[in-house]
C-alpha cells in the first residue's frame, strides 16, 4: 500500500462534498460587489507584474543605457527589488489584517505608481539601483492583499478558479507589459522609459478601482461588531498584537514550511521568466521583436494553465494538482532549452509556462486555507516574500552561470561565443522542480475550508472562539450532508 502522504493527496469525501453545487451555478450567484472586489484584486496582482517585468523587458536597453557590458549586472535591480518585498509584505499585510483589505491596498498600489513613475526618469545606474530597491518594499504588499480581497468573498466552490485566475494575473501583466514592449517602447524616443511611465499609469488607475469598490464584507461584519461592543481602536490593536504573537508560537512550523514551499515556487517562476527574454535574444539570437513574442506566447500558456489547475485543484485536491502540474513542467524542459528554431523554442515557452503557472495558480488559496485564521493577509504575502527574498538571486544565479558556461551560435554568419544560459535554467528548474514536488507531498492541506467564518485577529479571545465553533458546526453540518447524500445515491441504486 502507498505511504499515508501520497494516499492523503487525494481530499476527503466530505471535503469534496463541499463542492457539489454546479460552477455555473455558483458564479451565475456572485453580486456584483463580489465580482469587484475579485477584479480589483486581479487587476492589483497584474499591476504588480507589469511593474516587475518592466526591467526584465528592458535589461538590453538598460545595458546600453547605463553603458555596462554584462546582463548580470542589470539583472542586480531584480535582485534588490525581491529582497525587500518581505518588507513590504509585513507592514501592508499588518496594516490589512488590522485596518480591512481596502485603503492598505489603495496606498499600496499609489506607492508603486509614484516609484514606477520615478524609475523612468533616473539618469544614473546608481539612481535606478536604489529606487526599484525602494520600489520592492512597495510591490511586497500587493500580493498579500490582493489574494485576500478577491479569494475571501467568493463561494468556497468558486475558490479553486478563482485561485488559478487571480494568480494568472501576473502572468497577464507579464504580456501586458510585453505587448507595450512590443509596440510601444520601439515607437517612442524614451524607449524603455515609456514602458516604466505606461506602468506607472496602469497602477494608479487599479488604485482607483479598488478605492470606489466597497471594503471586504468579513471586515464589515466584524467592525460593526466591534463597535457595538464599544472596543476602542487601542484595545483592538492591543489584541491584534495578542493574537499575533499567539499565532506565532502555536503555528511557526507551519510559517517555515510555507517559507521553504514558497522559496521554491519562487525559483520556479522567476528563473522561468526573468531572464528569458535576454536567454532567447544572447544563446538563441534572436532580436527583441521575436524574444518578446515568444514571452508572449509562453504568458498565454501560463494564463491557460493557471486557470485549469485552479479549476482541477477544487475536484483533485490542492497538493495532487501541484504535483501534476509541476511534472508537466519538468517534461517540457527540453523542448524549452534545445530548440534552436523560433516555433520549437515557443512551444517549449507555452508548455513550460503552462505547467509553472497552473502549479502557481493553487498557491492563492492554498495558502489562504492553511493559513492560521485571522491573518489571511499577513501569513500568506510574508511567507511569499520571504520565499521571494531567498530566492532573490535566480536571475543573477542564472546570469552569473551564463557567463562561466559557453556556447556557440552563428550570428550574423560568424561563429560566436555567447552565455549558455539554456543549459543553466535547465539544470536550475529541473532541481527546483523536485524540490517543490517533495515539499508538497509531505505539506498540509485544508481543501474546503470555510476561513471566511473564522474571527479576525483584532477581535477578542472569546469572539474568535465564537466563530471558530461556528465553523466546526458548519463543517459538521456538511459532513452530515455528505453522508445524507450518500445514503439517499445507494437507496436509489437499490
């Protein structure tokens, strides 16, 4: 018989049975405000991206700008960029666990719009350097807060979609900020500027959206609480600073397995994508108007691959349909690094990608329903971070690497020797890919859960212990259901 953590990849009955009411059904029953608050959350997550990939898009055009010779030394603005979104992650995921989804988010996205803004117009490598350092801090909230908003206020049913919709909007922002790439930076005399202030703009208007959308209904519902209790604004953050400390010492295994995961799901993401373009443009040779489409085509294979894991993940189970996914990744390695023409090369980015993202696309709610109740903001967007902090180096690993290992093309009808980053990245996934594959299949999972009835962590002891036994009664409740249904299929069968 297979060890216990393979046959618990598979949910429980119950848990299943959870979601038995038809997906249409369930979306065609979403208002209008439930609908909002999961685009503004998307649109913030996509934001995030096209602010990211903006120097990924650029490292060649920085290159020349800022008069250096090797990729690796651009690619150092990435790697500072990751380093302080844990930073980010903190103060924005406190102050939302603490004070609602909604204005935390608005000056969120507001902070990145003003830094987006500022990166087009530095005049020394120094300057950039230190404003997208700056800038990290910024993009570490968005993700926390952006998963929470649009995961916490649909139907459990719809969560597992919506998971892999929401997390795909980085990959729509990687081809957003491809197109512009594509069709604007080539067409204005600021070149790479242009995409920075184009950016810029796109983030402040998700701020916009996200301010005229209404706050959480989790957050509304216990404010009023609050309030009609009397609890004033210190005695709340005094038990918020409870609760967190609490949290801490119950849950801190479970903080550093969500650390490790995410530090290879990081590696996983970025050192399938940061460095690609300029892989495809210097071992390849192919010029930008190619190495960008190929991203785009491989963005479209992360789009469809993160919503169909997300849908698969709600009937497989969360860890089963990382684990699937991941191996489709790892099968498509060769085709994503061997081909030297631009259709196979592109097949292998659609493929890859598809894989990458639809194991990234359960991530959302599969941290929000092992996160310990009340922090659906903080545990979720710190322990990311962190994984995004420790996994800061790949593109500089990958370009570093690039320029110790060689190979050959003919470029320009002369043989030339350039970085071989294609067999860097490859060695680099594939280890990656059996890390991943380990953490998960021995990691939690809570398919189902109903987080959005647990207390928050500003609310007191004994009103957090209230709707936790809410949610046991409730869980009992579709247990018993499941078991109902049950018997009611096998006396029709008699």
């Amino acid at each position: 018989m297979a060890p216990y953590f393979f046959r618990n990849l598979v949910p429980r009955r119950e848990a299943r049975a959870q979601n038995s009411r038809p997906l249409l059904e369930v979306l065609r029953s979403l208002t209008w405000v439930q609908w909002a608050q999961f685009f503004s959350g998307w649109l913030a997550w996509t934001c995030d991206a096209i602010d990211f990939f903006s120097v990924s898009l650029s490292v060649t055009r920085l290159q020349k700008q800022f008069d250096k010779d090797k990729a690796s030394t651009i690619t150092q603005a990435i790697t500072l960029t990751l380093l302080f979104r844990s930073v980010g992650a903190v103060v924005f995921g406190v102050l939302s666990d603490r004070y609602g989804r909604k204005w935390p988010l608005v000056i969120n996205l507001l902070f990145c719009a003003v830094l987006e803004l500022g990166s087009g117009f530095v005049n020394t490598f120094k300057q950039f350097l230190a404003l997208r350092s700056i800038f990290g801090i910024a993009m570490g909230g968005v993700w926390g807060l952006a998963s929470s908003t649009a995961l916490e206020n649909l139907p459990v049913e719809a969560r597992g979609l919506g998971s892999g919709v929401l997390q795909q909007g980085y990959a729509c922002g990687y081809l957003f900020a491809a197109v512009m790439n594509l069709r604007l930076v080539p067409h204005t005399s600021t070149t790479w500027r242009s995409l920075f202030w184009a950016a810029a703009g796109i983030s402040a208007f998700a701020a916009f959206i996200r301010a005229i959308v209404p706050e959480s209904e989790v957050f509304l519902r216990a404010r009023a609480e609050e309030r009609a209790k009397g609890a004033t604004t210190g005695k709340k953050t005094k038990v918020f600073i409870h609760q967190a400390g609490a949290m801490l010492k119950k849950h801190w295994l479970l903080c550093v397995y969500a650390v490790l995961l995410m530090t290879g799901f990081n590696f996983f993401s970025h050192g399938s994508q940061d460095l690609y373009p300029t892989y495809l443009q210097t071992t390849k040779g192919f010029d930008s108007y190619h190495a960008t489409v190929a991203t785009i085509i491989g963005n479209c294979g992360a789009i469809a691959g993160g919503a169909i894991a997300g849908m698969a993940s709600q009937y497989l189970g969360r860890r089963l349909t990382i684990v699937i996914f991941v191996l489709i990744a790892g099968a498509f390695i060769p085709l994503w690094i061997l081909p030297g023409s631009f259709g196979g090369l592109s097949a292998g980015a659609f493929w890859l990608q598809f894989g990458v993202q639809g194991a990234w696309g359960v991530i959302p709610i599969q941290l929000a329903e092992m996160s310990p109740p009340g922090f659906r903001a903080t545990f979720p967007g710190v322990t990311y971070q962190l994984g995004n902090m420790i996994s800061s180096a790949s593109s500089q690993i990958e370009a570093t690497g690039g320029d110790h290992l060689k190979t050959t093309i003919i470029k320009d009808g002369v043989r030339t020797v350039v970085p071989d980053y294609a067999r860097v990245q490859g060695i680099l996934i594939g280890t990656v890919a059996a890390y991943i594959i380990f953490l998960t299949v021995i990691g939690p999972e809570n398919h189902g859960s109903h987080f959005e009835k647990h207390g928050l962590a500003f609310e007191s002891d004994s009103d957090a212990s209230t709707h936790d036994r809410h949610t046991v009664n409730d869980e009992k409740q579709d247990e018993k259901l499941s078991d109902t249904r049950s018997e009611v299929i096998t006396n029709e069968k008699v």
